[in-house]
C-alpha cells in the first residue's frame, strides 16, 4: 500500500513538472525512503557523496541544478555525514538574485555552518545586501540567516539595518527584525542594551504576529529582571483578556481556541512578573479566573492552557478563589486516562504543592498508581513531586523508593540526579543516624562514582562535625555506628572509589575512637583495601593516610609498645611490605605519605600527639606565617654578628636616594590590575591650546571659562549641579567652548588689522565684560550659509547672565511676544520652504527613530525658559520690533539677551533649530559681513522675535545646556578665511551627517589646500560618529534623568553625544590638524604662484551657485516678509480704527513705514 | 530558548528533516538523534509523549510512519508543544495536502522554509496557517 501510494505521488510531482526536480534526486530520495538499515542509506549517502563532489565543481551548471545539488548536500548532512566540500557553493547561492535560489542558499548555509565558521565572513556581506533589498521575502531570508549566524563580532555589520527593518511596512519583516534583536540579546546583551525599548515599542504593533513574536524576547528580559517590567503588567494583562475574548484574527485560532500560543506565553510572562508581588498580582486574578472557566478542557490545547495558568497561580501571589480553580483542574488531570494529562497533573501538583500541601493528600491515590505506572517518565515525574513533598515523616519511604528505582535504573544522568535528592533528603530529614548512615551507604554503593565528590566531602564533615547539637554522644553514636557499618562493607567487592575514600578516611580517623575495634584489625582492613584496589591511587593515599592516623593515635594513646615494628604483631607484614611498596612508588604522593608515616611512627608521643591530635579533623589549622617560633633563633644567630634581614623592597632602595625608593614603592603599587575606575579626563585647557596659538589667547583662553561662570551670580546652582552628578553619564559642560571656539581658529582672521585684538578682546569681554564695539566675535552657526554673525559683548553677558537666573523672566516680558503669533507663522513657511534636511532637528519629537544629527551649536533640543507674561501690549511690541529694525545700537543693548533666550527656547512643536535661525540671521544685520548680509535680515527680525507664549520652566540640567550654548556663542569661532572655514564646514557637515549639503558649494569656494588632510579629517570623523552613535546609549541617559520629559532627554542626549564627540574630536587630534591646514593654506595664499586653475574655476563656480543661491533665498524671504507686512499693516488699521483719536499708533505707523523703507533699500542692496 | 530541535524520524529510525536551535557538531547530532530516537520508539501508545533526556525533555508525536520529535528546555509547556507538532502537520498537509513522508523528502527544503516561519532562535513566532504559508506560496509562484 505505502508502495503504491509513492508511486501515486511520483506520478502526481512528475504530472506537475514545475518542482523541477531531476529523475537523479527522485531516485536519490527514493532510495534513501526505501533503505532498510542505517548500513544501507549509508552506503547510499556515500556514493552520493562522490557523484556530488565530482559533479558540483563542473563548470557552468545551470542554477536550478545546483539547488538541487545543494539539497542533496542538505541530505548528506542530515543523515550524519560530512558535507563540507560542498559549503562554499551553498554560500555561493546566497549571492543569487533568484528568491528561491537564495532563500535555498540561506537554509543550507544555516543548516550547515555554525556561527563561528570561516565561510560566515563572506556571507555577511550579502546579508547587508539582502537586508535593503525592496523584495520583502529576500529581507525575511536575509534575516532567517541573521537569526542563525551573526556572531557577536559580526551584530555591528547588521544592527543599524535590522533596526530600521523594525519600522518596515510588512509585519512579517518587522516580526523577523524583532527575533533577529532577541537573537543579538543572547549573543550579546549588552549590544543591543540600548535597543532594549524596542522590544516594549513593538508588543504594541498594529499586527499581532510581531506583538506574538515580542513576547519572547520579552519573556526573556523579564526573566533576567523582572522588576524594570513591572509597568507593563497592565498592558500584558489587557493583551491576555483580549486575545482570551477572541479580539485576535481567526487565523490566530487553533482548535477554536484563540491564540494559545500566545495566551501561553503571556501567562509565562505574567507569571514571572507577578512573583512576590502582591500588587502586580492582582491586576491578574480577574484575567487568570477568566481563562480558567472559559478554556476548553476536552481538547490538548485547552489543557496545555489550563496548565499554564496553574503555572501562574502557583507563581503570583497567592489567591484562594484561583487557586480553588487551579486544584480542580489538576484533580481532572490526574483522574484523566491520558498519560499525558497525569504527567501535566503530577506537575502542576508539585507546583502547587508548596503552596498549599493538603492538595496532594485528596490525590494520594492517583499519585501512588503513578509511581507505580510502568512508564518511566511518569515514574520521574511522580518522584520529583515526592521529593518536593518530603518531610520528616515521610522521608523513610520516600528515599527507600527512590534508592529502589535508583537501582533499577541504568541512565547515568538520572541516576546521579535521583543520588543526589537522596543525599539532600537523608541529611535534611534524617530520623537518626543510623539510617542516616545506611541511606549513605546504599547511595554510595549503588550509585556509586556517579555521586559527585562534593557529596562524599559534606558527608565525611557531617560524621566529624556531628549533626550541629551540642550532644557528644550523638555525635560518638553516629561515629561508631558509621565505622560498624563501614567495617561491614569494606569486604564487599567493587566498591567505588568515592564510598572507598569515605570508608577510609572514617576509619582512619574514628575507627579506634571508641575502643570498640583494636588497631591491629582496622588497620588490617585498611591495609586489605590498598591492596584490593591497588590501581586507585587516591583510594591507597587515603588508606595510607589513615594507617599513620590510627598509628599516631595509638603511640599518642600510650600504647607504644604495642605497636613499633620491631616488637610488635600488630605491624603486620601486610602493613609493612604496602609500606616499603608505597615508598617505592611512582606516584610521588603514595612515596611521601609512605614516608610520611614511617617517619611519623619513628617519633616520640609528644611530637606525635601535636602532629596528629585525636579527633580535631574540624578544627583549624593555625599558620604562623610570621614564623615567630624562629625569633629565638634569629636572635642568637645576630648576636653571633650576622646580619640582620632586610626586606625586599629595601634591599632595593638602599643603594639610592630615598626619593627614588619612594618612585619604586609607587611602582610597585602600581603594578597588578587597578581595579578603581579611571577618573574622568579633564577638560585640560593647556593641552587643548594648540602649539601655535599665539601667547596672547593662550593666556586669555583659560581665563574666560571660569571666570565667566563667577561673573554670572544667577548660574551659582549650575556649576554645582554640574559637579554634583557622579555618575558617568553626566554632562561635562565645562570647557566646552575651547573645543569649538578656539582661539587660534580667530587669530588668523580674516581682517588681519584687527584679528589680535579681536582676540584679547574675546578673553577680555569675559573676564571684564567691557563691551568693544568693533570686536567681532563670529560664530560659525550649523547653518554655512551665515556661518559669520556677530555677538556684541554685551550680549553675550547679558545672555550669560540670563541663563542662570530669574532675570530673564523680566526681560522677557519687556519684549515683544504677541508679534510672535504672526510672524511665528511666517518664519514657519520660512522653514518648511527651505531644504528639510536642515530642519530635521525640528522633526526630532515626533519621529524618536530618525537619525539626528548629532548636536550642533545651534541645536539645542528642547531646552524651555522662563514663562512670559501673557498680555502685553501690542503696540509697544510693534513699536519696539521697529525700533530694534532701526536702530543696531539699542537693540543690541537691549535686545540681546531676549534673542539668547529665544534661540534657546523651543517652542511648542519642537522648532528649536527654527528658533536659531532667525537668531543668527538677526546678529547679521548687525554684523553686517559683506556678501551675507542681506536685506531680509531685517525681515527675518520679525521672525526672531517668534516665542512661543506658553513656556515651561525648566530643569537645571537644561540650564546647562543652555549655558553650555550660550558658552559656544561667545567663543564663537571667528572663521578667518575661506579654507579654514571650508574646514569648519566640512567637519559640522560631517558631523551632522544630513545637513546643510546645499549649502556646502558657498564655502568650499576658496578652499583650495589641504585635500589629503581633508579625507584624513572625514575619516577620522567617520570613526568617531560611528563611535558615538554606537556607544552612547539614549537608555541610559533617559535613566539617569528619568524626571524629565523625552523632549529634554533627547536633548541631553544629544548634548552628551557632542561632548563625547569632542573629545573624541581631540583624541584624533583634529585641531592640530586643522590648524596645520590651516597653515598651508595661509602659505600657499602668500605664493602667488600656487593657484590650480581648477580650484578658481571650482571656486568661481560655487560662489556663483552660493550667490544664486542665496538670491533665491532671500528672495523667499522678501515674500515672506512682504506678506508680514501686509500682516501687520492690517493690524494696525484695525487698531487704528478701534482707537480713532490714539496718537500713538500714528507714531508706530511711521516707525513701521520707515522700517519696510529701510528693508526695501536693503533688499535692492543684494 | 525553549525549542532545541525539531527532529522528523520515520519508524525506522531514518531522519527524515533535522532543524537545531542550537550548534551541534555533526557527531553531536549523529549521537543525540541516536540516543533520543531509540528512547522514543521503544515507546508505545499509551505511555506519555514525553520523555525527559539528559537536562532536557523530548515532546514527540506519530503521525503514521512518521516521528515528529521537539527537545524543549525543562520548563516549556509539554502540551502546548505537541500541540504545536500538530500545528505544524496541519500547516503542511494545507500545502501538500494529504502531507506524508515523502512529501516531506521530495520537499525538504519548503518543510524547513515552513519551521522557518514558525519558529525563530527557538521559540514559536507565527500559528498562523496563512502568514506561514503565504511566502512560501509566493514563492513558488515567483519560481
């Protein structure tokens, strides 16, 4: 029949003919089916095994043929024979393009490779591939092999993709991504340590295959510790109830039951959350209750269910009414018919056992017939149920039965284990001695070297050591009893070493301890056993060993006489001719013990009794390592005129001067691991001082950070909490500015007659805050296009100044906020209009997994300062937004810090690198830098003033971090010519990964030097980006400042990742290299003679599209600007006809004309 | 870690599809599926379907001539796990229909594609006939 129907088959694949498959492989599969010995399919694998190793290396085989030649290898494999010749071709397969050739190529690969094998390196590389592949199958292939064969050296090739794969479009890819981070998790906890949120992210994906799949590396996490988990019972437990009320598909369904393979695996999960937790618990009851009365318990799965909750009520906290449920449940499985059931039943009992032990007493019945049931599985499970149920009452019967099957079983594994329960039981329940010593006994002599040593040690320190009561007798009667019974085994043959080792040691130290046996036959039996097991060494030494205690007892005892060879019977000649064998011997260990003991015997009482005192195998040995009992002799051996010790150390140090001792001393602690941590690295202000910087800056540079944070009273509580935080996720603000301002970057500035002054007066502005009108302190915002503005000093103090403390909240009021609402909206366009890389910081809230560019001086995250008052005056605020268009001078003076603040404040959305725009554009007006200055400027003041009314206060940490800004500002970098700043560029460019690459072409214009250097410097920050985004973990951060909102946490984040990368930034020592650019540059600029043609016309081309650019630019900005004003003009008509006879407003109207005037002017000006 | 392996034996002992979820060495394999294929045929019917190996039990189920044979970690769900070996005969007599032995052989590599999609780093990902199957029917469609 079997036969006909693979005929039938045959027939049928060969009328389908698409499998493709040749009449070779049918007949390869067909005699395998049909071999009727191992020794036969052997046979037939190995002539496989020659046509495949001929025939796979033949040129030019067509791709289908070699699938199925990899099969084939599949099969060689599978039924146990070595394939390896064929490997590299199935690795080859995976290069296919063809799904099903690929998928083919993975699954052979899989199956045959382990992880660490050669072949996976050229793999990975396909994988890479694979994974961003727009076929969603050859993703999931890709990350099948994934699962199986990334190492932990190898996660980082395919973490940052896999993560992405997260957010892909089809749940099978996402719930593959998911296993392939659980599958890093095992490899590698800490590589995905801060991925670890993904896992919660994904439990509430829209399909629940992947929520299905995320409970299992859940499950894991939450076993490893449970207590971070502990805020998703809830969600856990609504999961449950809704899958228990059939909310999933109905393909979820198996035998009508709704996904139990999750409900399963929800309970696994709840269970271990809810342990030792009351109050995690009780969320469960309701949900656990329900599953119980509503699962189905006449099919498999029903049970499999319902035994998963009695798992989970036996784990959480108790509750009566559930655990009334559970022990019905387990009374059913027990009365059922099926093995399977009573097994379940037997172990649910033992789960529940501890919890409520009168539940075993209604199925003592059922559980005896299982113990007595021919199957050996349930037989196990019913003695583990035993074991867990054992007390002193019941311990006799229970070991009795154990040891009884214990013998009657021949697997290895189990026996050691079932050796082992007793052995626990004996020595906890014991009911005496006796059978305490004879359950040993039969343990020992059955399960024999099975028992582990360990076991044999705690037992020969239980008979020296008694049983803990202080009752001597007990302990003597334990003693006599075990040597009685010992000596009465000792005959028996084939014992095993372990128990032998016992015996003898026993004997030797008890064996003569009640007088019940003389020496002379102990130590007959002693000698007999060395004999008998002559090939056991340990067991001769152990004999040997307590032949000299008994000995030495017995000369200590006085009966000397009894004893020396010489005069004695008791040495008998068996004694003494394993004596003079042993000293013979090869093991050198039987040579010294024999020697041992003949020396021993040879001395008088006295040294005998304090060698060998009776009974004190339990008390410490005392080691004078100061061996003082020498003094004596030390002494007369110095008065003798010998001389005195020095020590080591000394001896060395005595030749030189007591400073180099001290050196070595050092040395010497120094060397061995340090096991403290390393401290922090300090922010070393002259290391950071490049060498060529001149004198001036280097003396001022230090200065200025210090003395600017005493300079402003209100930042007191920022340093502090600066210093404060010990751990090593804290932000190290200071010095911070020295890494992007530096000075040396400002002394070759670009207008020579001022650049050495501008640079004393950048250190003096802080020490002194004298305000220098002419010094311009640049700074390169993140933005290249106006990468120069101009901060007066006075603003940078006053900046300084506001972000410590409450002034700020006056200013901010004193300024124009209700403009805002207008012009927010405009600058707003103004953004979204313009390229959207730039802007994706803005985006940073709503989208957690876009990739942000790490933190630039502009990027502030979401640092929020002080509310402002809601209501002022809308005229004033017009009138004083006029002014500031108008007149440079005050509004420097006054408006300064409020722009401070606003660039740091974000508003609502997130737009903090919105914010700062405008705030760079504003210092332009005032900076006026030839050819990026430009009339919109003024229009873009409008857009400056953009706050947002509703304001958050903020943390101190935020503080920092907008004291750290401020800081960046005012050492601003003063770019001094094109190349440097080509540089600058490159590297924040690089830096923010994304950003501003339209606008790259306006500064590399001039940039003609420093090529190689370039790449070294792009290389440099390729490693260190990489670095960082893999190192600084998001997790951590959001856990040390736990108290904040995301947004703030995002930004620390950031803020962290910048100073990370800046140091880094210092490792690789790019300011050295920046600046030896930037002396090549400055020397080729003297030669007039250097100019490569290409790089004028390179420079003449970018600049054209720089400025093209730019006009375009500004040119949005006019409308938004025109469109502003059409704005406010309405406004004001508005007001103007509300109050008819208000002076003032003819005044703002002026001002207001005059103010479009000027920008007019300014605009035809570009 | 749960599932360890999933092993398919015919009556005779001849392993008919071999899938670990943890490395072995071939010898390893040749010696485990000796050892636990003896334990388990020696059964019979009524005794349970489980049998405990070394630090692991073994779930195993006869469909016909066929041994369907899952080691599990000690605290995995027995039933649950035979359930899931019916599970997955059901997935595969949906897409061979009628599934036997030789199905299995002629096709080994759309059984293992199957486990694939069932099982990942040893733990039951999708029970789901269609999401199982829909890319191995994909694929066939593509090929």
């Amino acid at each position: 029949m079997e036969q006909l129907k693979t005929i039938g088959r045959e027939l049928a694949m060969g009328s389908q003919g698409g499998f493709g498959q040749s009449k070779e492989f049918l007949d390869l599969v067909k005699s395998i089916g049909e071999a009727r010995s191992k020794a036969e399919e052997d046979r037939i694998v190995l002539r496989e095994i020659e046509s495949l190793k001929r025939r796979i290396v033949e040129p030019g085989i067509p791709k289908r043929k070699m699938k199925e030649y990899i099969i084939r290898l599949v099969y060689v494999e599978m039924l146990g024979h070595d394939a390896s010749f064929g490997y590299i071709h199935a690795v080859k397969m995976t290069h296919d393009d063809n799904l099903v050739l690929k998928r083919t190529g993975y699954l052979a690969v899989t199956l045959f490779l382990n992880e660490d094998h050669d072949l996976i390196i050229l793999i990975v590389n396909t994988i890479q591939k694979d994974l961003k592949s727009d076929n969603y199958l050859i993703v999931c292939a890709a990350l099948n092999a994934v699962c199986k064969l990334i190492n932990e050296e190898t996660i980082p090739a395919v973490l940052p993709q896999v993560v992405e794969l997260l957010g892909h479009s089809k749940e099978a890819v996402r719930k593959k991504a998911i296993m392939a981070l659980h599958r890093f998790y095992h490899k590698s906890p800490s590589s995905v340590s801060h991925l670890l949120s993904n896992f919660r992210k994904k439990l509430c994906d829209s399909d629940p295959g992947v929520m299905g799949a995320t409970l299992c590396p859940l499950f894991d996490l939450i076993t490893n510790d449970a207590n971070s988990y502990k805020d998703l019972v809830v969600s856990f437990v609504s999961i449950l109830k809704q899958v228990a009320e059939h909310r999933l598909p109905k393909a979820y369904d198996y035998h009508q039951l709704p996904a139990p393979f999750i409900q399963i695996r929800l309970l696994k999960i709840l269970a271990l959350l809810g342990s030792g937790d009351k109050q995690a618990s009780e969320h469960m009851y309701t949900v656990v209750g329900d599953i119980f009365r509503k699962c189905d318990s006449s099919s498999n799965i029903g049970n499999a269910v319902l035994y998963e909750c009695i798992c989970c009520v036996s784990s959480i906290h108790l509750n009566p009414k559930l655990l009334e449920a559970a022990a019905d449940v387990i009374a059913r499985f027990l009365k059922s018919d099926s093995h399977n059931l009573k097994y379940m039943g037997i172990d649910a009992l033992g789960r529940l056992i501890k919890l409520s032990p009168e539940i075993a007493e209604q199925h003592q019945l059922a559980v005896i017939d299982c113990l007595e049931d021919p199957d050996d599985t349930l037989k196990r499970k019913t003695f583990e149920l035993l074991y867990k149920m054992t007390k002193s009452s019941n311990v006799e019967v229970i070991v009795d039965r154990m040891i009884d099957y214990m013998i009657s079983i021949n697997d290895n594994h189990y026996k050691t284990e079932i050796a082992s329960r007793c052995v626990e039981l004996a020595e906890q329940f014991a009911p005496s001695n006796h059978w305490f010593i004879q359950t040993m006994n039969k343990v020992f002599e059955h399960a024999g070297d099975l028992v582990n040593i360990k076991v044999a040690h705690n037992l020969m320190r239980l008979i020296a050591e008694g049983f803990g009561e202080d009752d001597d007798t007990a302990d003597s009667q334990l003693r006599s009893s075990a040597v009685e019974s010992y000596l009465h085994i000792i005959g028996e043959p084939k014992l095993p070493s372990v128990f032998l080792q016992v015996i003898c040691w026993v004997l030797g130290e008890y064996g003569t301890a009640d007088g019940k046996f003389s020496a002379s036959y102990i130590t007959g039996k002693l000698c007999d056993v060395a004999e008998s097991y002559s090939s056991d060494e340990t067991v001769k030494g152990y004999a040997v060993t307590a032949l000299m205690k008994i000995y030495a007892f017995e000369i200590a005892a006085g009966r000397k006489l009894d004893i020396l060879p010489e005069n004695s019977v008791i040495w008998h000649m068996e004694c003494q001719s394993l004596i003079e064998e042993l000293s013979a011997s090869h093991s050198t260990d039987l040579q010294q013990r024999a020697y041992e003991l003949q020396a021993v015997i040879g001395l008088d009482v006295r040294a005998i009794g304090s060698i060998m005192p009776s009974d004190a195998s339990c008390e410490d040995i005392e080691v004078d390592k100061s061996l003082s009992f020498l003094n004596g002799y030390v002494e007369k051996s110095l008065e003798k005129g010998a001389q005195s010790y020095i020590p080591e150390n000394e001896r060395f140090g005595m030749v030189n001067i007591s400073n180099f001792r001290n050196q070595d001393q050092l040395e010497v602690t120094s060397h061995g691991l340090r096991f403290e941590a390393y401290e922090l690295p300090k922010p070393s202000v002259q290391s950071r001082t490049p060498p060529i910087s001149v004198a001036s800056s280097t003396e001022l540079v230090p200065v200025p950070e210090p003395s600017y944070y005493r300079e402003t009273p209100q930042t007191a509580p920022v340093p502090s909490s600066t210093d404060t935080g010990p751990s090593g996720l804290k932000l190290r603000l200071d010095g911070v500015q020295k890494k992007w301002g530096r000075p040396t970057y400002s002394s070759s500035s670009a207008s020579t007659s001022n650049s050495s002054s501008l640079k004393v007066v950048n250190g003096v502005t802080q020490v002194d805050g004298v305000s220098s009108g002419n010094s311009k302190t640049h700074e390169t915002s993140y933005d290249s296009r106006r990468p120069q503005v101009e901060i007066s000093e006075e603003k940078q103090k006053l900046a300084a100044s506001l972000f410590g403390g409450s002034s700020k909240t006056e200013r901010r009021s004193s300024t124009g906020h209700k403009v805002a609402k207008a012009s927010s909206h405009a600058s707003e366009k103004f953004h979204t209009s313009k390229s959207t890389t730039i802007y994706s910081a803005d985006n940073a809230v709503e989208k957690p997994n876009l990739v942000q560019p790490p933190p630039d001086l502009l990027d502030l995250g979401e640092p929020i300062v002080a509310s402002s008052a809601p209501s002022v005056d809308p005229f004033r605020q017009l009138e004083e937004l006029l002014d500031s268009t108008q007149d440079p001078g005050t509004f420097g003076g006054t408006k300064a810090p409020d722009f401070m603040a606003l660039y740091a404040e974000t508003p609502a959305g997130g737009r903090s690198a919105g914010v700062a725009l405008p705030l760079s554009l504003n210092r332009d007006g005032d900076n006026l830098i030839p050819g990026l200055s430009n009339a919109s400027s003024n229009t873009v003041h409008g857009g400056t003033t953009v706050t947002n009314p509703s304001q958050i206060s903020k943390g101190p940490n935020v503080k920092e971090a907008l004291e750290k800004d401020a800081l960046v500002r005012q050492m601003g970098v003063t770019p001094s010519d094109l190349g440097f700043t080509l540089l600058l560029f490159l590297l924040r460019s690089r830096y923010m990964e994304k950003a501003t690459s339209s606008a790259a072409p306006a500064k590399i214009g001039g940039g003609g030097g420093g090529s190689r250097r370039q790449s070294d410097l792009n290389r440099s920050f390729k490693l260190a980006i990489r670095s960082l985004l893999t190192s600084c973990s998001k997790q951590e951060l959001a856990k040390a400042f736990s108290n904040f909102s995301n947004a703030e946490q995002e930004s620390l984040h950031r803020l962290f990742i910048q100073d990370e990368f800046e140091s880094l930034c210092l490792e690789t020592q790019v300011g050295t290299a920046l600046e030896t650019v930037e002396q090549l540059v400055e020397e080729k600029n003297l030669d007039p003679l250097f100019s490569e043609k290409s790089n004028i016309m390179d420079a003449v081309q970018n600049l054209s599209m720089a400025k093209r650019n730019e006009i375009h630019y500004l040119m949005g900005m006019l409308e938004k600007a025109e469109e502003q004003n059409r704005c406010l003009q309405d406004r004001v008509e508005l007001l103007r006809q509300k109050m008819p006879d208000d002076s003032g407003i003819s005044v703002v109207m002026e001002k207001f004309k005059s103010g479009i005037l000027s920008y007019g002017t300014c605009s035809d000006g570009i | 870690m749960g599932i360890r392996f999933i092993l398919m034996v015919n009556k005779q002992g001849q392993t008919r599809l071999a899938q670990y979820y943890e490395w072995l060495t071939l010898e390893e394999r040749r010696a485990l599926e000796g050892e636990i294929v003896r334990k388990c045929l020696a059964r019979n019917d009524q005794q349970c379907s489980f049998v405990e190996h070394r630090n692991y039990k073994i779930v195993y189920r006869r469909y016909a001539s066929l041994f369907f044979l899952v080691g599990v970690d000690n605290d995995e769900n027995e039933l649950a796990i035979l359930e899931f070996i019916h599970l997955l005969v059901e997935t595969m007599d949906r897409h061979f229909g009628n599934v036997c032995e030789l199905d299995i052989m002629f096709h080994l590599e759309k059984a293992h594609f199957m486990l694939e999609e069932m099982v990942m780093n040893g733990c039951i990902v999708e029970t789901s006939k269609c999401n199982i199957l829909s890319p191995i029917q994909l694929m066939d469609k593509t090929s």
